[in-house]
C-alpha cells in the first residue's frame, strides 16, 4: 500500500498528515470551532455564547480552542477550576473566564489577580473572596449558581436573593451573572428540564423585584440550546457541540455543525501470526490460520479505551481493522484489512464519520459510556496537531504550545 505523503507542505485540508513528531497525534480543525459557534449563534439565537473550554477544551487543547472562541464572537470562557482559568491568562487571554465549579478558599486570591470570575453558591463564600479582593486591591466578579435540580453545586432557590444581597453588601465584590444548569435536557422527556426553568425564572423575578440586577443570566448547555426555546435567553453556555459533537445519539445538531477533533495514528510495523498464535496480555485473541497483523503505536494511556480489546476497529486506508486481543497501555493490534497494509501507513481511530473510522460516539457505545469522557480521556501525551484552512498552524505537546 502507498503510503500517503506526510509533508506539512502536503496537500492542506482532511488529508493533511504532520511529518514531525510522534506518530500517534490528534487534528483539531479550528474552522470547525469557530463554525460550530457561529452555527449556534444565528441558527438559535440570535444569542450570545460562553464557550465552555473546561478539561483542556474537551480535550481538544484549552489554549487554542479559547481563542478561536474567543475570535469567533465568544463573551466569555467557562472553565471548572481555577487552574484551568489560570492557564488561559497565562497564555495571554483576556476574555472574561467563568469557574464554574465550587474553588477551595485557599484558591480566591489566586483566582482574582487572575482576574476570573468564581461561583458563589454560599454566603459562607463571600468573606474570603472578599478579603481576597481587599488585599489585592480589587474588585472581584462573581456568579451565583441557583441548583433548580441537579442537586449538584449550586444555591437553593429559596436563598439567592439574600446570597445577593450580602454579596452586594460585601463591597470589593460585584455580582456579574445568575445560571443554572440542567440535569435531562438530553433526555427523552424535557418535563423535568421546564420544571428547572421555571424555577429559574423565578429566582430571576424574585431578584428584579428586590432590586438587584441579576447580570448575565444563563441556563442552557447544548442539549438545552439546540432543544428548548428558553424565554428572553439571550447567552447561552455551549461545551460539546462547541466541539460538533452530540450531547446524546438521540440529540441533532443544526445543520453546519460538525465534529473539530480526528485521533490518528501510524502503522508501526506489520507482522504474520501463524495459527495457534495469541495476541496481547491475557492472550485473548488466538489466530485461526495465518494472519496479518498491524501494530500501532497507541494505547489506553493515549485515551483507546481498553475496553474496546476484541470489539473495537480502526481504519486503516479506509477499511476497517478490528482490534485483536487486548488494547495495551502503549500499543494495540489490529487485524490488517488487505495485504499491501506498511508500516508508515495512516490509520484513523476515531473522528469526524466522514470515513469508516468510528466516531466518537461508536467508541463510546462500545465501552458502554459517553463521547464527553472519550474524547475528554485523550491524554497529554498525544499532540494536538491545529488546522485552519486545512492548514497546520500550531501544535500542542503536552504543555507546550508552539505556533508554526
Ligand atoms: C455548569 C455547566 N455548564 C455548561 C456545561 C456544558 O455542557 P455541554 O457540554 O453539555 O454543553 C457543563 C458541562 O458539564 C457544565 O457543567
């Protein structure tokens, strides 16, 4: 088999392959991004959209992501810690930064001479943010999360005008936004979800009548964007169809969106097993006659799910390879689908669904979980290889960013 050209000069756009670096890497297409926002932005909206770039942006890359985000039209970022927030200001973003999850005390002045907003969900919260803001000489942004139903983070209905209230009287601290987070929206049944508006609504009235200017007032993930009609809702908080991926099987993107990240690998070398032979620890697979193998260079420490051994495939020059026997931390095997497969040759293990290689969501459905923590589990070994026009124009090595 030919083996395709692996020049960054090489043809831009799906078929572009690096030259450089480990074999084993990710693409992120940050025209895809940047689309998928805008997609949300006129088709649902008009609205304006907080990126959610929390978990190194899916996976995709927090840095990168945030400012295509952020160029796209994005008012703010969301992020679940505070050191996820303090990466972006270390790579230079100024975009307002949402923590979304509860921080520790010992984290608010950190997060204030960051400049990023925390989330309040306790009066208990505000005297250390409070004196944070004090000391550092400013005044520190916060959100207040209302839990209408998730029984997750979050500050019960009955108590957010007086949590307001004292946040107001707190002085170096300033109210930004309300939100609340929905627990089914993705669901069959968006029963609950109405429940959960409603409640927040509420809260929202029960703040304008007691004279409080709620700020930004926010409650739909994807699955709520792209499925409810949420009265007056005019931000929005988008996280996995940020990355043109389905919050469910069973939930439709609008049309234009379309999935940013492929995982892809190289064949390492090929090999014949002779009949009898076994594959892999546990020797779960044992060949019935002779059989070319293909060994690529990826394993569950790379985010392949070991729970794909004997039931996933990859595609290797556009035929599927069923894995054989189990998925190692650093390699698997995968059955060759002709005999011209070469060590070099380009193999897909999961992506877009534009060719045979699975998509995120068959990897999920075949270790029994959801693309949220696939795609999220690709770990900071792999690089992250960015395409605009098809194009590379910067690539992620653990932690470092390096612009071509
Ligand atoms: C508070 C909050 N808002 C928004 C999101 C984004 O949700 P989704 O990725 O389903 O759009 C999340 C993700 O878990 C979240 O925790």
């Amino acid at each position: 088999m030919a083996t395709q050209s692996t020049g960054t000069a090489a043809a831009a756009g799906p078929d572009w392959w690096p030259d450089a670096g480990r074999a084993t890497h990710a693409t992120v297409d940050l025209d895809a991004i940047r689309g998928n926002l805008d997609v949300v932005r006129r088709a649902v909206g008009p609205v304006r959209v907080i990126a959610v770039v929390k978990a190194n942006a899916y996976g995709h890359g927090a840095v990168m992501v945030a400012e295509t985000a952020v160029a796209a039209g994005a008012t703010m970022l969301a992020v679940a810690t505070v050191d996820e927030g303090i990466e972006l200001r270390d790579a230079g973003i100024e975009a307002p930064v949402l923590v979304l999850g509860p921080a520790g005390q010992s984290e608010s002045g950190d997060a204030i001479r960051h400049r990023l907003t925390l989330t309040l969900a306790a009066t208990e919260q505000i005297d250390a943010i409070a004196t944070a803001a004090t000391s550092a000489g400013v005044r520190a942004d916060v959100q207040v999360k209302v839990d209408t139903g998730m029984r997750r983070y979050g500050a019960a209905p009955g108590d957010v005008v007086d949590l307001c209230r004292r946040i107001d009287a707190a002085g170096a601290v300033r109210l930004t936004g309300v939100f609340t987070h929905f627990a089914d929206a993705d669901g069959p049944d968006l029963g609950f979800t109405a429940d959960q508006i409603d409640r927040f609504q509420s809260v929202v009235d029960a703040l304008h009548d007691a004279g409080i200017d709620p700020g930004l007032v926010h409650c739909s993930n994807t699955a709520g964007t792209v499925r409810l009609s949420v009265p007056g809702q005019r931000v929005v908080r988008l996280g996995i169809g940020l990355y043109g991926l389905r919050p469910d099987d069973t939930v439709p993107l609008p049309d234009g969106m379309r999935p940013a990240l492929t995982l892809r690998t190289r064949v390492a070398q090929v090999r014949t097993l002779a009949p009898g032979d076994t594959v892999s620890y546990g020797r779960t697979y044992t060949a019935t006659g002779p059989e070319n193998v293909a060994l690529l260079p990826i394993g569950y420490a790379d985010g392949l799910r070991r729970g794909l051994s004997g039931k996933g495939w990859v595609a290797i020059a556009g035929q599927r390879a069923p894995i054989r026997g189990r998925v190692c931390m650093d390699q698997t095997v995968v059955a060759c689908p002709g005999t011209d497969v070469a060590s070099g040759d380009p193999v897909v293990v999961f992506g877009d669904g534009t060719g045979p290689g699975p998509t995120l969501a068959d990897v999920a459905t075949l270790t029994g979980t959801i693309n949220y923590e696939i795609v999220t589990g690709i770990s900071h070994r792999v690089p992250r290889w960015y395409l605009r026009e098809g194009r590379p124009v910067a690539v992620l090595r653990g932690s470092r960013l390096v612009r071509l």
